[in-house]
C-alpha cells in the first residue's frame, strides 16, 4: 500500500473514531468468515460498523479524537466496533457473540472518552436500551410530584380529622 492510500485511510479511520459514541476492541483469531459476515451483519443493523484495521494506522486514526486512550490496545489480530447509535445495543450484539463463538474475544473500548474494560462492557451489555431507560427516568419524575402531593395534602386532612374529633367530644360533653 502507498504512502498516499495510507495517508487516505488514516484520515477516513479518524474521522469514523470521532463520529462514533463507542469503539469496541476485540480479538477475533480463528473465527470463520461467514462468522464474521453475519457478525458484520447484524452489528450493521444495529447501527454498528465492524471494521478490521491495520494496528499502525489505527493507532494514527485514534489521535485527536475521543478513542485516543485505545492506541496501546491495537496489538495482534484486533477488529473495531464503532457504534454510532446506543453503545448498550452494540455491547449486547458483542456480548452474545462473544459467548457464541470460541475465538471471538471483548478486549476493552472507549465510551464518551472513557476507557471500558471488559467487566464494564459486560455490564454495559446488561442495561436495558436507552429507550427503556428514558421511559423508566419520565415514570420516576411523574411520580414524584403526584408523591408529594399525597404528602402534603396529608397533613391538612389529618388537622382536620383532629378539629372533628375535638368538635364531636365537645357536642356529647354539651
């Protein structure tokens, strides 16, 4: 490869790293490629681009851009995972195929500039879709205030409970 195409794919790399909210490392020796295929497949749909790059111009493509801390990871027969929607989805896809396929292996990523390890983004893949969580957060909130006001409204009513019991004793002494 010429000096001007790598020049080329650096540039392309870069720009993929800082598009992306999360890029997944991972090992994949001895998968077969329809294996990969399909993984590529159903990554895609997910809104996920699984790419195998050269270790050296990985590295180049990760400076200046959030996913700088993974340019000591690009060693061996690595492949990136950029997901450009909901990292949970993508570490879900991951996950599972992780635990499918034998040579396939979650090696650490980055997320919002942090770097994950492998124990995160197994975590990571655990929570429920963004979707769900926003729908759990707006339930939380629109109860808080319904809360609060069966609360508060609680105090008057039991002042009032009081006035009536002091009125009905004072009735039955009169």
């Amino acid at each position: 490869m010429r000096k001007e195409e790598k020049a080329k794919l650096v540039n392309e790399y870069r720009e993929k790293f800082r598009k992306a909210n999360a890029a997944f490392i991972t090992g994949y020796q001895g998968i077969k490629v329809n294996d990969i295929t399909d993984l590529r497949r159903t990554l895609r749909d997910a809104g996920v681009e699984f790419k195998v790059m050269k270790n050296t111009l990985a590295t180049l493509a990760v400076k200046d851009t959030p996913a700088e801390a993974l340019s000591k990871e690009f060693a061996g027969p690595v492949a990136v995972a950029l997901s450009y929607g909901d990292a949970s989805v993508a570490a879900k896809k991951l996950a599972k195929f992780e635990e499918d396929l034998p040579g396939f292996n979650l090696r650490t990523a980055v997320l919002g500039g942090t770097v994950l390890k492998v124990s995160d983004i197994r975590g990571l893949a655990k929570l429920p879709p963004r979707d769900v969580l926003a729908a759990k957060l707006l339930g939380v909130m629109k109860n808080v205030p319904r809360s609060l006001i069966a609360v508060l409204s609680g105090v008057p009513k039991k002042f009032v409970y009081a006035l009536n019991a002091v009125k009905g004793a004072k009735e039955k002494a009169s």
